[in-house]
C-alpha cells in the first residue's frame, strides 16, 4: 500500500455492513408500523376488583 494513498472512510465489508444495519433498521420500523394498534382500538384496562374479597 503506497503512503500517498488516501485514506478511504470505510472498507467495502464495513459499507456493506452498515448497508445491511440500514436495511434491517428500515424493515423493523416498516413491521412494527404494521403490527402497530392504534390507541383508538385498544381498551382502557379495567381493575379486576375479584381478589380484594368484594361483593
């Protein structure tokens, strides 16, 4: 390797590494977006008052 040479930022492999974290990252968000309830769907949960012995 010659000294004159400049530096490169990152090697292929550490791209293509972080091309993948990239791609992954986006493809989580893109699920979990899917999957996601919108909070006008859900129920309030309600005390389950049984077990405190009331009537």
């Amino acid at each position: 390797m010659d000294s004159t040479e400049p530096a490169l930022p990152q090697s292929r492999g550490e791209q293509v590494d972080a091309d993948e974290r990239d791609e992954a990252k986006r493809r989580l968000l893109a699920q979990a977006e899917a999957e996601r309830i919108p909070v006008e769907e859900t129920t309030r949960a309600v005390p389950d008052r049984r077990w405190r012995g009331e009537p």
